[in-house]
C-alpha cells in the first residue's frame, strides 16, 4: 500500500490544533495553517510504501516507523494539474 504524506504550512492565521487533531498528532504550539496534498513547487508530498497490514504511520518526518523511505510524489504522478489544500483558519484572512 502507498500512502500519501501531506506538506504543513505554518502561517501566523493558522489554528494550533485543528490539522494536528486531524493527523492524530500532538499539537506544538505553531499554527498549523494549511495541509497541502499535491505537487507544488512550493511543498511536494511524498509517497510512503507501507505493509498492507501495518496501521498507518503517523510520524511527522520522511521515514516511515517501519523504516520505509518516502519518494516525492512528483517522481511517480509527474505534475498533477491541482493542488489540494486543508485549511485551518484561527482568524480572518
């Protein structure tokens, strides 16, 4: 199974809990903005392989816990035509 791993966007608007509630992980005190899915310039995700019976893994970083290296989402997609953005607003924009 190939998981896709989102890129974080800390902007100073952003909520500190909502998307670390949303990935099961512990909030840092940063505000978490934006979770991009996609292959912008900007933040390229990156695909895990992961064992179809492992449970998803929930680190932040680019190694899987089961020690898996993670290839940028670009090398196998090419570009994709849209970005997916999961925003988290703590005020107005």
């Amino acid at each position: 199974m190939k998981l896709v791993r989102g890129v974080l966007q800390h902007y100073s608007w952003g909520d500190k809990q909502a998307i670390p509630h949303l990935l099961n992980l512990e909030p840092d005190g940063r505000p978490w903005a934006e979770l991009w899915f996609g292959t912008h310039l900007g933040g390229s995700s990156k695909m895990l392989d992961v064992d179809d019976h492992a449970s998803v893994p929930q680190s932040r970083g680019s190694v899987d816990e089961t020690g898996g290296q993670s290839t940028p989402l670009i090398s196998t997609s090419g570009e994709l035509p849209f970005l997916l953005k999961v925003l988290a607003a703590a005020e107005p924009l």
